[in-house]
C-alpha cells in the first residue's frame, strides 16, 4: 500500500472519529487490522515455532 494511501486513510478515520467519540487510528491500527485479515482469508500462513530448552525445534 503506498504510504501517501495509509496517511489519507489515517486522516479520513480519524476526521471520522472526532465528533462521535474521539480517539484515533495510527498506522500500527491499520497495518495490524491488514495483517488480521490476511491470516483469516489464508491460515496456513500462520505460522511459528517455540524454543524448547533454549533452541528452536
């Protein structure tokens, strides 16, 4: 996404948001929102690992 993109997104959101309740929307709200949406629409990749006694399986 082009950032001047995220930067009208942030704005039109957060002109939004004023009058009815406050707060407001950063980046970090809408680029985790997209990851969220990501891992719904295609689960497989969602993916880790754990450190077992200090090392990675």
């Amino acid at each position: 996404m082009p950032v001047k993109l995220l930067i009208d997104n942030c704005t039109v959101i957060n002109n939004h948001l004023a009058p009815a309740r406050g707060g407001k929307v950063s980046f970090t709200h809408l680029i985790g929102s997209a990851l969220v949406k990501a891992v719904r629409a295609m689960p497989e990749m969602n993916n880790g690992f754990d450190v077992v006694d200090g090392k990675p399986p």
